[in-house]
C-alpha cells in the first residue's frame, strides 16, 4: 500500500496545522458528489469500469500489435503525459531501444517542431505503424497538426481504405469533431468520459491503449487504483493536508524527487495533474521535479542552501528489479573499496536517506511517498493516490481542481496570429 | 550573434532598475582578474584553447570511433549535463537511434540506479564499447560506481591490456586519485583545468571529447565561444542585469522555456549552470526549464494564473532544420484548415509570439534570448553566453558565482551511512 510519512516535515508544521479534519470532509463532500463541480469521474471511474472495456482495449491492442512494429500516439497534455508515464515506469525509459515483441511507440502531437515530426518519420522508416489519436475536441492545435501529417502517410503506404483500419481514436463519446469524423470514417473508438478531465483520464482509455500496446496488464493498473480507495485515502489526504499546510508556511515550490530514471515521465504527469488543478487566481504550490542522484549535483546546491521558500516530497519505490552489484575494484584506490560487492540498490537507499538528512538539516521539509514497487498495480495505486490528493489539496486552498481557463490565452492568440476562425480546442 | 530582447520585462522594470553600468563594471573586473575569486579560467579558455588540443582530442575521437560501436561517458553534474546538451542540440535527442557512422554514446555514472546501469549494459549488448571516464577527483561515489562496473566489463571482454587501451579519462592535472591511477595504468588521458570549475566546463575536454565522438565540429562550437567575446558580451549582461532587477522585484523563479524538444538538455545544464552558482546564502532565482507548446498544457496554466513570483526566459532559434509542411485535409472538418500547405515552423512560431502576448498579459514578465541557429558554432556561443550571464548575475547578487559549498552536505552523510572513510570527492 501507498504510505505518506509526514516525519521529515514536524520540525517545520505543528500536527494541528494540517487539519486532517478538514481534508477528510473535503474528501467526503468529493466522493459523494457534493461539491457542486463538475470532473470528478475519475474517482470512482476505476471501480465502474467495465470488463468489456479492457477486454476492448486488449483487443485493439493486439490487432495493432499483428499489423504494426509502430504505433504512433498523437496527443498533448492529459493525452499524452499518462500513457508516457506508465510506459516509462512500468516497462522502461529505453522502450523502443529494447528487444520486445511489442511495437515501438512515438509520441507526437505534443509540439509544434519540425524537427522532431521529422525524425520520428525516420525513425519509423519503412515500418508499418498504426495510430492512436487521443483528443477530447480533435480541434486542439498540436494534435491536428501530428494527424495531417501521419494520416497521409498512412494513406500513401495503405491507401485510404488501409489507413482507415490503421487509426484508432480516442475521444469523448458525443460532442466535438473528432468524434463526428470518427462516425464519418469509421475509424475504431474508445470514449474519454465527458466528466474525467484530461489530466485525470490517464485510466480512462486515454492512457488504458497506448499501455496495453506495450504490454502493460491494464486490469492490474485499475484494480490498484481502485484497491487505494478506501484505506489508502487516508494517505493521500495527509499528503494533501500537508502540502497546503506548508505553503501557508511560505512553502511556494515543491520538489518532487525521485531516485530512479524510470520515473522521469511520471514527474512530468504529476506537475500537470498540480500544476494545472493548483495554479490559478494568483495561488498555487510552483510543482518542479528532479531525478536524484543526478539533479544533487545541479539543484542540489540551490535545495541545500538557497531561498527557503521550497519543500520536498520524496517517491521511494521500495524494491528494485535490479541485482546489479559494484565489483571490487581495490587497485582503483579511491576511498570506496568498501562499495565493492554491495548491490548498487544499497547505495542508492544510503544516498536517499543522506539527502533527506541533509535538506531537512538545511531548512527543507521533506515529505516522503512509499510506493512498494513499480508495477502496473503500483502505477494504478499511485496516479489514483495523486489525483486524490490533488482534488482535495485544492478544494483546501479554495480554487476548482477540475478545470484550466488560463490555457486558452495562448491558443487564443495564436488562432489571431494565423488568422484563424473558430473555436480553440479543449485538449 | 546572440541577441538579448528586454522588450516583454519593461511593463515590469523601469530601464534605470537594470544597473547596466554596474554589470558593465562587474564583467570588466571579472575579465580583469580582479574578483579575487579562483575559477574563472572558463572566460578565457575558448580564446587560448590551442590547435593541438583539438587535434589530441579529434585524433582519440577518431580511434574511439574506429575501435567501437559505443562510447560509454561517465560523470555527473559538470561532467555530464554540457556533452548531453550539446549531443541534443547540434546532433539530435535521438542521437543512439538515428542511422549514422558515428558511435553511440550512453551516459552513465550520473546516478545510483541499478536499472538503468542494467539496460545501459543491455542495450551495449555484445557490441565493441570505450569509456570516457570524467571526474575532477575521480572520488565522487557515482561515475565511481559506474566506472567499475563498465571496466570489469572492459575487462572481461577484452583482457586487462586491451580493457587499458579503452579508457579514455578527463581529469585535473595533476592532483586526485584519477590521475594517479591513470599515470599508474597509463590511460589515455586529457586535463580538467584547475581554475574551471564543473559547471563551467563544457567547452573543455570534458564537453570536447564526447562531442568530437559523435561527430561534431568542436573547433566551431569554440570559434563560437571565442566570438561571443567582446561585441556578444554586451548582450550577455543586459540578461543578467535583467534578471537580477526582476528578482529584486519579487520575481522568484525563472522558468527557461525552448519551443523544441532538442534544447531540453541544454535546459539542465542551465539549471544546473544557474542553480549551482547562484542558490547560496539564502538567495537565488530558481531556475526551471519547460519546453514548449507541449508544456503549455502542463504548467501553462500556473504560468498564466499561479503565483505571480515568475519571470521567464525565452530561447529562440532563429533557424530550423526542418522542411515539413502540414498537408491539407479539409476533410477533417476541425476549423484549421488554413494551416494546410504551411510549414510546421510557421506554426511553432506563431505560438511563440501568442504565449509570450498571453504571460505577459498574465503579469509574468519575458526575456527572449535569440540564437541564430542549432550549430555547432551557436552551441559554444550560447555556452559562453549563459557562463558570462551566470558569473555577472551572480555577482550582482553578491555570492560566489563559482564555489558549491551546499553539494558536500549529502555526500557527508552518504559517507557517514556507509561507513566509508576519506574525503568525498569533488566532481
């Protein structure tokens, strides 16, 4: 199970400054439907979903595993950052450069470079590859751009009739026009649940088909999201209440940090799941991610000693898949002989609580999330447990988790700058 | 030449707030050698940098690349983060997946993951492989790590005398327990300058090697370092006084932002640059790196409504590599039809300008730095840029732009915990 321990941060909040209380009936009011806000089908959505709605996906999954060595995944944001997270953490940060026989996977649609849409035609090269589209609207800018490009070159490799069987698309079940395209062509479909906004739908079949295409077991990563309610969300409400309660101390920047590479994607995922449901009427916790031990010797200066304006929250995994172990090495006389035959997971665990003793003796409170492993269970318990804690960390410091008008501005310019009519699309 | 745009901060500080005059004065010491501080080697080194270096360095380049697949580089902090960002820049992100003659380069040794030494090992497969090993002391726990483990490897596949002829070591002079061990072992080895610190070190051997390996032009990347010197450096202060008169203004964070996913290294070893010089004495901007658009659906919301404690830095390359045009597809029925038949690029830069419009309308001031373009020659004039920025604005600030006192407190700890003895090793 997910633990928050809250040990690192009493030196810095009295217990009664949390105001466990009050977070626990935010909870309640949230789980019975009682805020008055709309987006919030994603709590209970891993409990509801359906068998068929995996057997569905596993089903799309390996049709596009006998047809492709490549699926291509066009999103951005909430269609994008869960589905890179899950691969990441669960398989590998090196995915596509591994021997498996499940098909590589790009992302794209996630910028507007022509540099990276050109390399990542070449790197497909002359494979054969399928697409996943994911978009609430179909008339966001970025993912359109990606689906004009891909879908003419499926067209040209396939043509039409070939390309139509090759896209999937994911996207809400009535409104926009994706999903009228969709009718239209007859493109294969999963639906994003009109109420589970786009950061929160990585369990939705936003995130559920990239993952089964890379072999995730899908039905282990929900079943963790829905075994983390109940006696889990104690730990993610104490996590949320401590947060908020830190920032009231002048706390303005959290450091989420990790101690392995793989959760790399998942750092990215958790600063729009805060960022985008915390930062709005001049509030908001800034949310930054480091990998450690790498970023101690970049931000570890600023952490130690710097303004004392930030905090931290520490992701443990506690077991490895590694059993790597240091050779000795004696000749190498550089004062680390006593490494030599201890697994590489030892020092790791020693650098993790250094580092936690020497910020927390520098003026940083440190949080720290245990997470048993990083299985698709693991990942299910862990997305689930954030977007609680977000939801409620919110609704503490009084703004609306669920919803982002300040990522209009810049879309709304750029439809004036490229003469553009028409409504901007909603991710 | 690189060019400094203040235009988007004057809503936010008055041109008299910027004290131009005393970073002019600053620079003047610091070029004068009468900071009194050590550490300032970097700001002359482009410009005295001899042709033999280069020649040692292309002609151990062309071996490595001669006798292996793979080149393995370990180091951490200033040892790691300036190779990588240049790797991304001028070659590519997908550098190891592109279809090229030169070798692939894996970076390890920048943490204490066993996972990810495991898939490094496994991705090297059974190809032919060289180390370049790169450590000021050769005492920091990680590359020491890593070092063992890839020589035992070295070891094994190509016996001692053929391990030996493999490993390639940046290291000072003459003092650390590297050296000694490269004198003893005969390595083939290249000088850290003693008055360069890590961070400050890219456009040495520790950045030159790892770049000439993957088939980059580093005479170029130091024609453009040598360069930015004298007209550039004009630009490079403005920046910092820039910056500082935003942070005497409650500007509190400075979020670096690139519209292409290359520059993403180079965004860490900005952090790393900035941080590590500035984060002391309980001052310093903190710095953050997003990339957008895609990050304009992540923390884009924060930076048009959060806190208004941000300011931020935009990096644009004026030129692109890319071709690519949208193809048309009206078909599609998603209000952008009008993009159909443009270049990407005309897109990416339409939204530049509309997200510098929206923050700025937001209350978050921007900076924009332009680069002509993703070269070789831009690379080290963009590295001598920030350097000379970094060093000014630190002084403004009153601390020590060169020193990282805060970085020993961890590894004192990590030595505490596994009862090693000796002294923790500088990078």
């Amino acid at each position: 199970m997910i633990k928050t321990d809250l040990t690192g941060i009493l030196d810095f909040v009295g217990q009664e400054e949390l105001g466990i209380d009050k977070g626990r009936r935010l909870l309640r009011e949230l789980a019975g439907g009682k805020t008055g806000l709309s987006g919030t089908g994603w709590l209970g959505f891993p409990a509801a979903a359906s068998p068929s709605l995996t057997a569905s996906v596993r089903s799309a999954a390996d049709k596009i595993a006998a047809e492709s060595a490549v699926l291509v995944v066009i999103g951005i944001g909430g269609s994008y950052l869960g589905a890179r997270a899950a691969l990441d953490f669960i398989r590998s940060p090196y995915y596509n450069q591994l021997n498996k026989k499940t098909p590589d996977i790009y992302f794209v649609g996630n910028n507007l470079s022509g540099e990276y849409l050109e390399q990542v035609i070449s790197l497909i090269g002359n494979r054969d590859f399928s697409i996943n589209y994911i978009s609430k609207s179909g008339s966001t800018m970025e993912p359109s751009v990606a689906f004009r490009v891909f879908k003419s070159l499926l067209t040209a490799k396939y043509g039409d009739r070939g390309a139509r069987d090759r896209i999937y698309v994911t996207t809400d079940p009535e409104k926009g026009k994706l999903r009228q395209l969709c009718s239209r062509e007859g493109y294969a479909s999963f639906e994003i649940p009109p109420d589970i906004g786009g950061r929160y739908s990585v369990l939705t079949a936003v995130g559920l088909l990239p993952a089964a295409v890379a072999g995730i077991d899908i039905d282990a990563m929900l079943a963790g999201a829905r075994d983390m309610l109940g006696s889990g969300e104690e730990e993610a409400l104490r996590y949320a209440c401590a947060r908020q309660a830190l920032y009231k101390r002048g706390k303005k920047i959290e450091i989420l940090a990790a101690f392995e590479p793989y959760f790399r994607s998942m750092g990215e995922w958790w600063k729009q799941l805060f960022g985008e449901s915390e930062g709005k009427d001049g509030l908001g916790i800034f949310p930054a991610h480091t990998e450690f031990t790498t970023d101690l010797h970049s931000l570890g200066q600023y952490i130690q000693s710097g303004e004392r304006t930030l905090f931290e929250t520490f992701v443990s995994v506690e077991t490895t898949r590694a059993r790597l172990r240091i050779p000795r090495d004696d000749a190498l006389d550089d004062g680390l002989e006593r490494l030599g035959g201890k697994e590489v997971r030892i020092v790791n665990e020693a650098a993790k609580m250094a580092t936690k003793k020497a910020h927390i003796d520098g003026g940083v409170p440190v949080l720290e999330i245990g997470v048993p492993s990083a299985s698709a269970y693991d990942f299910g318990a862990l997305v689930q447990f954030f977007e609680v804690s977000c939801a409620v960390s919110a609704l503490i410091s009084g703004v609306n988790p669920f919803d982002q008008p300040g990522v209009e501005a810049y879309k709304k310019n750029m439809y004036d700058i490229l003469e553009l009519s028409g409504k901007t699309g909603v991710t």
